[in-house]
C-alpha cells in the first residue's frame, strides 16, 4: 500500500526519440495515484473518455525504509525492498489533450504491477525487459540504457520528496510503446522477476 507512486519520464532514449521528445537534462517525474494500483492477472478498464490507451512496460521498484536527501555516497540499495515489473497504463489521447498527466496516467486500474517483489536481481548489471502484446514482442530495452541510473534518480526525487516504506518507483519505458484494443493480452517480463499479465477491457 504505496502512499505515492512516482514515475519517471523519458528514462530511454530511444524512448524519448520515438515520441518526438528530447532527452532530459534532469530527471522528469509524475505521480500516480494508489487507486491506479492493479495486480497481476488483473483487467485494466479502458475508461469511455479515451480513444487511444496504450501500455508502457516498466521496471519498478518498492522503497524499503524511510528516504530523504540520499547523498552521491549513501549506501542506496539499503533503502530498496525489493523490485518489480509495473505496467504505466497511459491514455495517449488524454495526455496530449489535458497538457498534463495526472488524468491520463491516472485512471483505476492504470498501474498494473506484479508478480513478486524480489531483492535477489542486480540492475546495475543489466536486466532485459520485453512487453508482449497477444504473444507479439512490442518493447525490448535493458537497464543498463536508462539515462538516469537509480542511484541518481533516488538521489534526485529525495532530495524534494521523502520516500516512505512500500512506496513504488517506476523507472521509465523503452520504446514500442503502442495501443491497445480490448480483449488484448499484454505481458511484461523481466529476467529474475517473471512476467506481469494482464488483460484489457473497455468500462
């Protein structure tokens, strides 16, 4: 039971690239809302006010104690409980419309995450990360091409914003990112940590 949920924008930059948008000189961040929180093998809700949702495979990761102000040589991974797959569902047409994401990104349902939560996988190593759409493999990236490395990005988001125990940190998307249509089944693996499933409908 996360109380915030704080996302990374633009963390590939093939990802930045395939949008129209430039690499960030800093680190871009957004909130989902808990009430987005969904679990796997959960069905997302394309909500009636959207024409274009699309799914964004993530690494995420759950913050294990109290963190504020992390410094260049604090001891970081002490402060992670553990990581796992999340699925930053994203109403396209609505980001671009409201000129701001708290609605697009927000809707019940549009942060899918699971299956495990799991300490025993090293990112600083590189993990491969593929999202699959009916069996079609749509992203594939590797940690190891994040713009921001997690370290900086814990620094960076402390340093405004104390991180409180069970709160997620999702990491940013690869590119292919792409639509969805209902009835669809969208996968998200991640070496070490299985596969997020979840399938989509229209409310």
């Amino acid at each position: 039971t996360p109380s915030k949920i704080v996302c990374v924008v633009r963390n590939y930059r093939d990802h930045a690239k395939e949008l129209g948008n430039e690499v960030p000189a800093e680190p871009l961040l957004f909130f989902k809302p808990p009430s987005s929180l969904l679990g796997h093998k959960g069905t997302v809700i394309m909500p009636p006010q959207s024409e274009r949702v699309d799914f964004e495979g993530e690494l995420a990761l759950v913050i294990g104690k109290r963190a504020t102000k992390l410094g260049a040589d604090t001891d970081w991974k002490s402060y992670v409980r553990g990581y796992t797959i999340a699925n930053d569902v994203t109403a396209r047409d609505l980001q671009k419309k409201d000129g701001q994401w708290t609605r697009a990104k927000g809707f019940d349902t549009f942060c899918a995450v699971g299956p495990v939560v799991s300490d025993e996988v090293d990112v600083q190593k590189g993990l491969t990360l593929e999202t699959r759409q009916n069996g079609e493999l749509k992203q594939q990236g590797s940690t190891l091409d994040f713009i921001f490395s997690i370290p900086a990005l814990l620094s960076y988001i402390t340093a405004a914003i104390t991180l409180e125990p069970g709160d997620l940190l999702l990491t940013g998307t690869p590119a292919g990112v792409g639509p969805v249509n209902a009835g669809d089944r969208v996968e998200v693996s991640i070496e070490g940590l299985g596969t997020l499933v979840n399938r989509f409908e229209r409310g």
